[in-house]
C-alpha cells in the first residue's frame, strides 16, 4: 500500500491514542511490525504557542518511519500554520488531522469531531492544511458522523479527495457515541466504494479474526487497531503473520513481558524526564501486566508506587519473578 508517494511495508496500522502512543510504544510497535505509527493528538494552538510539553508529544526517532503526526484544533489558520511548524520541525511522513476526538473539552473549540458537524469548517481546515504542507501526504482520522442522524460518510470522502487528502482512516461510530456500542463497519465499506484513495478500517479490532474479517467484509486498504493494542505491540506480529498465512508467533514470555516494560520504562524516562515518565508508566504498566497468575500483585505495586525508587524496586522483584519462571 501506498499513501502519497510513501511505501507501508504491513497494512496494519497503530492508531494514534492520548497518553498511550509516545515513542517508547511506538518504537515497540514498529519493531513488530506496525506499518504506520502515529503520535497522539498534538494541539495545533500549543504547537504554534511552541509550548514544550505540546512539542515533547511529537518528538519521534527515524527508526520509527514512516510516521505520521496528528494535529487537532477548531481554526483553519492555526491549523495550517501548526502543519506548517511540524513538517519543518520535525520531518514526519504524514501529517493528519483529528476530526474524531468526541471529547467535549475539544469539540466546544469546533476542534476534533466538532467538524463532522460543520462540513464548511472541515472544508477550510483541511484545504488550509493540504495548502500548506504540499510536500507531503495529508491523511484524515475521523468517526461516522456527529450522531445517528448526521453520518456524513461515504459523502465526505469524495469531498475530502477532491481536496487532497490522501487517505482516510475511519473509526466507524458516531461522536455521540463514544466508545458505547459497536463500530459499524458498513460505512467503512460504503467510504472504501466511493474513494479512490487508500480506506484505513479502524474499530473494535480485538484479534486476528477480527481483523481478517474487517479486510474481507470492508475492502479496505488497511487497518487501524488501538486497544488490542495496549500493553500487547506483540499484536502486530501476530497480524501480520495472520496476514501472510505463516503460523502464529510464539506468545511472549513472562520475561519478555518484563524486559519489554522496562525497555518502555527507561525509553519513557530519557524521554519524558523522571517525574513525567514515570507518570505516563503507570497507565502502561496495568495494560503490559495482566493475563497471568500473580499479576494483580505486580500490577498493584507498579501502578501505586509513590516515587520513582519504589516503581523501581517494584519493577526489580516482577523482572526477578519473571527470570525465575
Ligand atoms: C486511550 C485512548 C486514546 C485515544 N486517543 C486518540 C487520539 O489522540 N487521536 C485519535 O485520532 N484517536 C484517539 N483514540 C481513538 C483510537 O485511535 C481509535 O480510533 C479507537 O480506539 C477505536 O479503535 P480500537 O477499537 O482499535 O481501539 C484514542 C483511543 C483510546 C482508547
């Protein structure tokens, strides 16, 4: 598959999620086999304020290309300079933009999935956008509509193309839903028929099974998976063995489990600085340690830890655990 002029080895994608996709999980997922990966959400008005903790969120290492980076704000002109800032920056390979965020504190702004209800709105940001950053792919992550009422799918897709977009990814509910009941993927299908650019299929993809049934039933050009893939990056070797028929990978190990969460721990700390990156662990470490006997105990140790000593000591005796398995 192709977006733009950039090459994707596996269409199978990391889907971009706040405080779970920094760069330690990014390299993780990459070195699995993750075709793209994408930073989280990045504010367009932080971005042109060059507020540090809005540009931390976008640094990203070349082992991880092709990456993209996402933006979200609420005006055309903010929009399109914040593209502008990233691209010469930082370099990323796609820049893509939130029209999926249901959360209200953004929407209010006219920010993330505010434009699935202002179509005049999505039209400018993301002409302003395109303009901008010409030099490179422009891809689009939104949902199905602002509610059952207003899907505006497969509709906006053609509109999204004839502006130059070049590819959409496609969570399938609606913003008033959240995340309650199903993705509904007839609208993937529905965009995959009316677009001649790359569909990326994104939405309750929870194993292989899933995924092989969103590529058969949709058409689309790839997949998008985020819970599945929470505290599991082995999900993309898995997918991607699936994908090409090869027998299952061998299911990690409680020591790869470990190194794996210390790998990501020191990643984060040289990163992010000891106080944030021991923060960011925490909500890592309950999604890396479950699914085994005794992980309770571990999860608990980790994830209460006052200090970055006692997240330490408490990562030593799972490591140790582990070893002695
Ligand atoms: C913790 C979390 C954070 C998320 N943050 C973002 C984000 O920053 N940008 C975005 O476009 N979608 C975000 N999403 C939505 C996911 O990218 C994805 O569309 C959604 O989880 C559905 O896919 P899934 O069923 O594979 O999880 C987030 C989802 C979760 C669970």
């Amino acid at each position: 598959m192709r977006i733009g002029g950039i090459d994707i080895n596996n269409p199978i994608l990391l889907a971009p999620m706040a405080g779970v996709t920094d760069y330690p999980f990014r390299i993780l997922c990459k070195e699995m086999g993750a075709g793209i990966v994408y930073s989280e959400f990045v504010s367009a008005d932080g971005i042109i304020r060059e507020n540090a903790k809005t540009l931390d969120l976008i640094h990203f290492e070349d082992a991880e290309r092709p990456i993209g980076v996402q933006i979200f704000g609420g005006d055309a002109r903010v929009m399109s300079n914040a593209a502008r800032y990233v691209v010469d920056s930082f370099k990323p390979d796609i820049l893509d933009i939130n029209y999926g965020c249901p959360v209200p504190k953004v929407t209010k702004k006219g920010a993330g999935s505010a434009a699935l209800k202002d179509l005049c709105l999505m039209d400018d940001i993301t002409s302003a956008v395109v303009e901008s950053v010409s030099d490179i792919p422009v891809t689009v992550k939104m949902r199905a509509g602002w509610n059952d009422d207003s899907i505006i799918v497969p509709k906006v897709g053609e509109r999204l193309e004839k502006i130059g977009v070049s590819a959409i990814a496609l969570h399938p509910r609606t913003t008033k839903q959240r995340y309650t009941g199903k993705a509904d993927w007839r609208y993937i299908k529905e965009l995959k028929d009316a677009c001649s650019i790359p569909i990326i299929g994104n939405g309750d993809i929870r194993n292989m099974d899933d995924m092989i049934r969103m590529f058969e039933y949709t058409g689309c050009d790839a997949v998008m998976v985020g819970r599945a893939a929470q505290g599991n990056p082995w999900f993309f070797q898995n997918a991607v063995a699936a994908l090409n028929g090869e027998p299952e990978p061998t299911p990690p190990s409680l020591l790869d489990i470990a190194k794996t969460c210390k790998r990501h721990f020191e990643l984060l700390l040289e990163n992010r600085g000891e106080r944030t990156g021991a923060n960011l662990m925490r909500k890592h470490f309950s999604n890396y340690i479950k699914g085994f006997p005794g992980a309770a105990i571990f999860r608990q140790s980790l994830v209460t830890a006052p200090d970055l000593n006692a997240m330490n000591d408490a990562l030593s005796a799972f490591m140790q655990a582990a070893e002695n398995e």
